[in-house]
C-alpha cells in the first residue's frame, strides 16, 4: 500500500473503536491531500516552522486533522520537531519543520507503547551540516526570544554527533 497505512490495515491511523474506525474511513480520501497542504505550509514556513495550533489557525482545520496528518508526516521522516517551543493562545507548544534529507527519524512507532525506534546512522557529510543547521536554527531562536528545554542534554547531542562525524 502506497498511502503509508500499512499499520493499520489500509486506512489512516485509528484507534479500535466504530466512532475512530468511522472517522478513518471518512478522512481516507482526503488524508493525502491534507498532508500537502501541512507539508506545504511547512515549507512555507521554513526555519520559522510552525506548531499544530499555527497550522490549524493558518489551513483553517480542526485541531484533530492538523494533528494526525502532522504526525503522518513525522512517521514519514519528513516532518521533524525542531526542539523550539513557541507560545500559542493555549499554551507553549512544539515547533515543527521540514526534516532535512537523509534524516532517520526518532519517531515512536505505533503499538511500541512509546518506544522509541533507532534511527539509521546518517554519513559524517550528513552529521557535520545537521550540526551546521543546528547552530544556525539555535542561534535564529535565541534572537527571536525562544526557549530550549532540556540544554544539557542538547550539548550531550552535539558532543556524540561530532564524534560520529569524527571531530
């Protein structure tokens, strides 16, 4: 099956219930084309991103479409966080962009129960410009009053990613 829903029988992800066995069954038509206007929108975006409740206030959708087509594309590796967190009218929120070519994911898989599957090791040409792009996307959010969270752990990262790059 081409559409990417192998995991669930053919049709958008749903849980075992008849109201989301229903709801999947009605978006299935709809669902590609939902993901390119997310996947559009993104682009438009660029390095700015944009959260789920942004997308849903820019592509006029309910928060349960902008959602699951988002984490379609996450699933897909083409859709990332950023590790930016942006205030919005509900609350701080992820900030996700275009994943950059070649990236391997860390995307929870369903029916892991949260576990996190392992991305493929990326080539040293592939860690040493996501390191560029890193510092480029850290040094714009700062500018733009941005928070990180978790910072040493963000430091851990870019010490193991150059050493995979080997320096």
């Amino acid at each position: 099956m081409a559409d990417g829903y192998e995991l669930y029988g053919g049709m958008p992800p749903h849980q075992p219930r008849d109201t989301s066995i229903e709801a999947a069954h009605a978006i299935q038509a709809q669902a590609g084309r939902l993901q390119r206007l997310v996947l559009d929108h993104l682009i438009e975006r660029g390095e700015r991103g944009a959260t789920d409740y942004e997308m849903e206030q820019a592509l006029e959708m309910a928060h349960q479409t902008v959602s699951a087509r988002r984490r379609e594309l996450v699933q897909k590796n083409l859709v990332m966080d950023s590790g930016m967190r942006r205030r919005t009218a509900k609350s701080k929120a992820r900030v996700w962009v275009i994943a950059p070519e070649g990236y391997g994911g860390d995307n929870e898989e369903p029916g892991t129960s949260g576990v996190k599957t392992a991305p493929a090791t990326p080539s040293p040409a592939v860690i040493k410009k996501a390191l560029v792009d890193i510092r480029v996307m850290m040094g714009l959010a700062r500018e733009h009053g941005f928070e990180f969270q978790h910072i040493d752990e963000s430091k851990a990262l870019g010490r193991w990613l150059r050493e995979l790059a080997g320096g």
